[in-house]
C-alpha cells in the first residue's frame, strides 16, 4: 500500500462514501471546520481560493468537527445548508468526524502522523487546522487554525 492519502475514504455530509482517491492528481486543502467558531468566517476565504484555482486542479475538502467548544452542533443536512446558504460554499463538505481522541477518524490520524504542529504537537488545537497535500496525495505541511486562506495561498500556488 503506497503511503498517501489516497488509501482512504469518508462519508460526505450527504451520506454518501466518497473514496480520496477520486480526487488524485490534484493539490488538496484538508480543513477541518465548525459552524460556530470565531473561525467560521474562512469559509469565505476558503471558498475564494476554491473559486480562483479549482481549475489548476486544487481542490479543498472540508471535515465538520464538534469537539471544540460544541462549535459544530447540527446534522450533515445543518452543516450543508449553512455552508450553502452562509457562505455559498462548493467545495466538497464531509460528514461530522472527530480529530482527536480515541474515535479519531483514520483519515485525521494520519494527517497528524505526517504532518505534526507546533512543538511536534500530533494533537488538533482548534477548528481550521489545514492539511496541504500535494498532487501525489502526500501531506505536505500543517497549517494552524490562524493561518488565513489568503496567508497559504504561496503555498498552494507552489504545488501546481
């Protein structure tokens, strides 16, 4: 089994399974994200830099959490409307998942073996937490709940 992230699949907030390996060959963006966090207006961001370089092949896939704060309370249906309606959001929205703790989804524990966080930290802080993976489905760098959309974009643009 090749060591990428294209080994895994989830549930998308409408129920259905989607394999990561659909999304091969593209720069992706992993966000874990929340509803009602002072961090929720990154979705606007967010969504720019989806807008501005989908078709260079970037892609960004957004993983609902509520272990902080309760800050992701609703159903996948909830999550989904909100995300439409709040901030026009067309990027791939997943089901709720846990990034912490002993029910942590596989996908995230092995982000946070690839990629730890400040001081070497595995741990998730806070919602937002970016995943920047390249083209070839490796985790290339970790981004902290602060780093703005606009601040990664470099980093972004570099992998395609």
């Amino acid at each position: 089994m090749e060591d990428n992230i294209y080994n895994f699949e989830a549930n998308l907030a409408d129920g259905r399974v989607k394999k990561l390996s659909e999304y091969s060959g593209q720069v992706i963006l992993i966000v874990n994200t929340a509803s009602k966090c002072g961090f929720t207006p990154q979705y606007k961001g967010l969504q720019h830099l989806f807008d501005k370089l989908n078709n260079k092949g970037f892609v960004i896939l957004g993983f609902p959490c509520n272990q902080f704060g309760g800050q992701e309370p609703g159903s996948g249906k909830d999550i989904l409307e909100f995300c439409r309606n709040e901030y026009d959001i067309t990027f791939p929205i997943f089901g709720k998942i846990e990034v912490n703790g002993k029910d942590t989804n596989p996908l995230f524990v092995y982000l946070k073996k690839k990629a730890r966080g400040m001081l070497g930290i595995k741990r998730i802080p806070w919602n937002f937490t970016k995943f920047l993976v390249s083209r070839e489905g490796k985790v290339i760098r970790r981004f902290g709940p602060a780093a703005t959309p606009e601040s990664i974009t470099p980093f972004i643009e570099k992998l395609l």
